[in-house]
C-alpha cells in the first residue's frame, strides 16, 4: 500500500505542472528527509549514479541527432524510400515509414523523427489524396520508431538504470522494430486498398531513377550501418559508437551535403546541451528517488508480495505493462524509466525475468505513451508543424495504438522476437 500511496503522491504532484525534474527532487528529496532525517547523503547518491561511463552516449547521439536535422539529409531518404515504393498502394504512405524507420537509426528520437519527417512527409500524402488524419496519424506513430529502432536514448538510459547491456538492447529492438515498421505499413495498404479510393498511384521506377535515389542517399544510409556496424563487430563500444556517429553525421553534413556551418554545428550542440541537460536534471531527481525507496525495502516488499501472489512471469508483465500504458497517458518517457524501473527490478531479478526483453517490451509501450492522449509528445510534435485539430491527429493515431498494443502482445508472448538478435550476434 506505502508504495502506491508514494507513487500516487509523485504522479498528483507532477499533474500540478510543475517541471519533471523539480517534481522529483522536491518530492524525493522530502521523503529522503522524512525517511533519514536529513540531506546529507544526497548529493553523493546523484554523483555514484551519473558518473557513469556509458551515459556520455546520451549527449553525443543528441548532437548527432540535431546535425543530421540542420543538414536536411532527410530530404534525399525520404525521395528514395518514395522512388522505390511509389508504384504499390499507400505507396507514398510507406515511403513514409520507410524514411522513418531510417531516420530513427539515426536519430534515436521518436520527436525528431515525427518533426524531421512530417514536415517533408505530411504535404506530399495530402497532395497524393491521403486524407489530413491519416497522414497525421502515419507519421505520428511512424515516428514513434525513433526510440525502438538503434541507436536509442531511452535504451541507453534503461540499460543504465538496469544494468543491461546496451549493445544487447540495441540488437533487441532491431526485428521488434522492423516488425512493427511492417505492420505500420501493412495498414497503410489495407486502409489506403479499401478506405482511400481518391489515393493517387505512380508508375514502378525505372532501373534509372531508382540508382540516382540510392546514389542520392548513399551517405544518410551508410550512417547507422557504419555505427551500428562498427558497434557489433567490436571494433569500438556502444558510447564509442556514438562518439563515431556524431563524428561521421558532421562530416557528411558538412563535407558531403555542403550545408552545414560553423553557426550551425554550434547550434547542433547547444541543442544537444539542452536535450542532455533536461535529461540529467530528471535522472538526478530520480536517482534519489530510487534511492530513498531502496532505504524503506520498498522493492523488497514488493518482492514479496509479487512472489506469494504467484502472478506467474506473464501476469507480471502484463499488470506493469499496463500500469506503464496508464503512466504514458500523462508522463514522459524519461520519467516513467526512472520513476518504474527501481521499483520493478528486483521483481524481475526473483522471477529470472530477461531484463533486455522486459527493456524491449517498456521501450515499445513507451512508443504508445507517445501517441496516446493527453500527453503524447508525438501528437504535439504533429500538433506544431501542422497547427491542425488535435482531436483530428488524436482519431488518426487510434488504428496504430491497437498495432502497437498487438505488436507488444506477440514480443510479450514470443520472447524471441526479441532476444534472437542479441544471443546470436552478443550472447547475451
């Protein structure tokens, strides 16, 4: 009962409105001064915590993120991911979530991914005969692959938080990510064959123009292949591999494309710095928060109350995956990593639960959270580049919450979609 009350007191105070990261330390530093009577240790609890090696990847993807959004390289994806899917129905459709599911291997953001891609993908399936609400709710949820597909910044920080291999979570998501890019545009098909008669068709490409389309987007591609490549065969690790593709994403922004300057890579990085220093706020906050839960044996009674209950490992998961769903509705993605995670850890460790498959399974749900109202950062993403109705974009997205939610049921009841990947490629 002490921890539902506790989480209910966090979630009431954060609905106030009050920034995430203030609401945490507020609230967890005034639990720590209850529980221990002082302050004292709280500062040396958040330095163990974020000096910590692989966090560095966060910040470097981040700036890896905003080079590849001011160099405009997602213009020449989007052209090829169209050239080559024109002639099938919902063509310009799958196009879509072609460019995003590349865009999201580059970027690691669900928000970058929906903004970078809408702004270039929403006027062309309008003009094509898409109806507003099914471009709006297309690429809403198609970039919601930015944070399943590698590299991925919520991987990162759970793998932290968990002590998961980070290597492992990114090889995990790779087919769970695929799979749902494919049911995505699976739909797309249906609705655009039974629903969309007024959608316009091109003619096949000819051999000609698919070759200048890939010849175009040589380098965009070659990007998460060469990280994510060069990551798994060794020859650097996970946060090395964002250092090369922060490295890799300037030069080709600004040696290849031309279009990238010195005003610009430092804006890139002050929006990095941004990105990064929101994140690490809100880490601090719950760092502590975990903390003063650990000191009241709070995972230990829930432990307890997890194994005499006897819910068996699916009954588990299937009540966190669905409290995970409720929190998603109102808080973001950063915050219900931290604030859950603590809390369902040492469940997972009593009942030998694969902490890269249960990372895979929240990561996905945290993809609903970005789509499912009030609060779905996706939505206002759309909401700001297109300034359209949000009841419009919210009835748009509702097809692909049920994909997800299937998709998140098959990886829940075949944990090997998700593990294969990592135990042939790490052994993990």
């Amino acid at each position: 009962m002490t921890i539902f009350l506790i989480l209910g007191g966090l979630v009431l105070l954060l609905f106030t409105g009050v920034p995430t990261f203030a609401g945490l330390a507020v609230f967890s530093g005034g639990l720590m001064w209850l529980t221990q009577g002082d302050l004292g240790a709280i500062t040396e609890v958040i330095f163990n915590d974020l000096n910590n090696y692989m966090l560095v990847a966060i910040p470097l993807f981040a700036f890896m993120a905003h080079i590849m959004i001011k160099g405009k390289i997602v213009d020449d994806l989007y052209g090829t991911a169209y050239t080559l899917t024109r002639h099938l129905p919902g063509g310009v459709g799958i196009a879509t979530i072609a460019a995003c599911t590349v865009f999201a291997a580059i970027s690691g953001s669900s928000v970058a991914t929906a903004m970078t891609i809408g702004a270039v993908a929403i006027p062309q399936m309008i003009r094509f005969g898409y109806s507003p609400k099914t471009a709006y709710g297309l690429v809403a949820a198609g970039g919601t692959l930015g944070i399943l597909i590698p590299p991925s910044g919520p991987m990162i920080l759970y793998g932290v938080v968990a002590n998961a291999s980070i290597g492992g979570l990114f090889a995990a998501g790779m087919i769970p990510g695929i799979l749902l890019a494919l049911l995505f545009a699976g739909w797309c098909m249906i609705e655009t064959s039974f629903g969309h008669s007024a959608v316009q068709r091109e003619a096949r490409a000819s051999m000609a123009e698919i070759t200048l389309a890939l010849k175009k987007s040589f380098w965009a591609m070659l990007l998460p292949i060469m990280v994510l490549g060069g990551m798994y065969a060794g020859v650097f690790t996970a946060t090395e591999a964002a250092a090369v593709g922060a490295l890799l994403a300037l030069i080709i922004a600004a040696i290849v494309y031309r279009n990238v300057g010195v005003k610009d890579v430092w804006e890139a990085a002050l929006g990095g710095a941004r990105t990064s220093a929101m994140l690490f706020m809100i880490m601090a906050g719950a760092i502590v928060f975990g903390h003063v839960l650990t000191k009241m044996r709070i995972p230990q009674e829930l432990v307890a109350l997890a194994t005499s209950v006897d819910l068996g490992i699916f009954g588990f998961l299937a009540v966190v995956m669905g409290l995970i769903f409720i929190l998603g509705m109102f808080l973001e993605s950063i915050s219900i990593i931290l604030i859950t995670t603590p809390v369902v850890l040492p469940v997972m460790h009593a009942m030998g639960i694969n902490p890269i498959w249960y990372g895979v399974l929240l990561v996905i749900n945290l993809e609903l959270a970005m789509i499912t109202p009030p609060v779905g950062m996706n939505l206002f993403t759309i909401k700001a580049i297109t300034n359209a109705p949000m009841k419009t974009i919210i009835s748009g997205g509702v097809p692909y919450i049920w994909l997800m939610i299937a998709g998140l049921i098959a990886i829940m009841a075949i944990p090997s979609i998700a593990l294969w990947l990592p135990r042939i490629m790490l052994g993990v």
